[in-house]
C-alpha cells in the first residue's frame, strides 16, 4: 500500500488539528477571543501589585486567560476537560515550568490544603457545580469567575434579590459582581452576556463554626415557601411574638418577600431568632 506522501501528511495534521480545536457544544464551549477581556479578568482575579501563591484555572481552553494569568502567580494548574486542546496547550506553556496543564475535569479534583484561588471562563451549565465546589474548599481565599450575566447579577444581589446560595455562604464568603464581558468578545458568540464573579473567603467569618448549623437552619426554613411568605415560614418554628422582633430588628415588613431580604438583614434576624 502506498504511503501518503509528507504534503498529504501535513494537509491531514493541519485538517485534524483544525478541527479539534473546533468548539463542543456538548461541552458548553465558548472560548475567550478577545486579549483586552482576557487581561482584564486575569486583574480582576490578582489585583496589579499582588501575587497569587497557588492558583487553579477552571477550563483553560486554547490558553487564552491562562497566559495572562501565569506572571501573576508562583504556580498555576490548568484544568482542561477537553483531551483534543491538551496537546496544543502543553506546547504553548511547555517553557513556562510553573504552569501545569491538567487533562481531566476540575470537579474531580482534590482542594489544595494550602491556600489557593481559583479564576476562570467557566462552562455555563457547569457554574453552579463549580461555585459549590469552590465553597466546599476550605482553603480557598477566592474565585474569580466568568459567568452568564444573570447568573452572576442573581447571585451578588444586583438585581435587587438575593438567592438561597448566596445568603447560606455570605457569612464567610462575600460575593460580589466586578466586570460585565460583552458576548462579541467569545468564539463562538454565545446567546448572552457573561459578568464576572468574585467570591473572597472572609478572614473572620460574620459567624462563628458554632453557628453554622443553626444559621442554615433558619435560612433554609425562611426559603422553604411554606407559608406563603417569609414571616409565615420562620413562624412554622419560632413564636410569632420572636418574629415580629426578628423583623422589627431589621427593618422588614412582615410581607416582605424571601428574596428580597439582604444578608446583612438575614444576620439581624438570625441574631433575634438564632440563640
């Protein structure tokens, strides 16, 4: 059989890697493609003037955040799900010794026990595993991360309201939205917008650990819907001559709606409510 000659060869490497490099909507790919958006996160993520010890990229892709991102810290492991980008992207950072590109996905990693931050443009129907596991990490000092837009505006109370996720962790974890990246700057264009994400770990938390099983309990009780309202929902455990005193110490009106409860207003309450 004929061997294919070494300009066939080449068309076929250039064809196959062209087209693994191509975007999987299985996986909710959208590359960052644009350098100014790209630099712009990797500031957010470690502010000029400081130096990250150990940071984590979620879906390093093609290495676009990843290159900005490796002045800025000591070490960086790159996390890449997709198998087709590793050999490209191991080449590009091959002389960059303290970046390691890691083939496999970050949920099956291990939290580093020293501290660490995490930065990233994550996969949009992956967010809310990948925050979970950044609130589980208990040496992790902050997450950095490119979101859908509403998803990022939900979760920092831009909109007004607050979500379940948010006031459970706000006592050691304050969240906040810090950058807005306009859908034109990703390859391919996604539907939406993306916001930026920062969750910092609180150096001392608002509570302290013996608190935490009691304040998860009055929050979950408050966001359970059972009642019809948040006064009725915490009177299913608690007097209701406590709650009208939990509500009066944060300046809520009994008919006030679940979500549109601040967290600082949740720690009033909880302060009437939680010994």
């Amino acid at each position: 059989m004929a061997r294919p000659s070494p300009t066939s060869r080449a068309r076929s490497q250039k064809h196959s890697a062209k087209h693994s490099a191509k975007p999987s909507p299985k996986l909710s790919q959208n590359f960052l493609a644009d350098r100014a958006a790209a630099e712009h996160l990797a500031r957010l993520a470690v502010p000029h003037g400081h130096e990250a010890p150990l940071l984590l990229e979620v879906g390093a892709g093609k290495g676009a955040l990843t290159e900005r991102l490796a002045p800025r810290c000591r070490e960086l492991r790159a996390y890449e799900i997709d198998r087709r980008l590793l050999p490209a992207l191991r080449a590009r950072f091959a002389d960059t010794p303290h970046v390691t590109v890691i083939g496999g996905d970050f949920l099956h990693a291990d939290p580093p026990c020293a501290p660490f931050a995490v930065a990233g443009n994550v996969p949009f129907h992956r967010t809310s595993a990948i925050v979970d596991w950044c609130l589980r990490a208990p040496a992790l000092t902050e997450a950095t991360l490119l979101t859908q837009l509403e998803y990022a505006r939900k979760r920092t109370g831009d909109y007004g309201s607050w979500t379940l996720v948010t006031v459970l962790s706000w006592p050691r974890h304050e969240w906040r939205l810090v950058g807005r990246v306009d859908r034109s700057r990703f390859r391919p264009v996604p539907r939406v917008d993306a916001g930026v994400v920062r969750i910092e770990r609180r150096s001392t938390p608002l509570l302290d650990r013996a608190a935490h099983a009691g304040w998860r309990h009055l929050v979950e009780l408050g966001f359970s819907g059972v009642g019809g309202s948040l006064h009725a929902s915490l009177r299913r455990a608690y007097p209701r001559r406590r709650v009208d005193a939990a509500f009066r110490a944060a300046g809520l009106d009994p008919g006030a709606l679940v979500g549109q409860v601040s967290p600082e207003r949740w720690l009033r309450l909880y302060d009437v409510l939680g010994g």
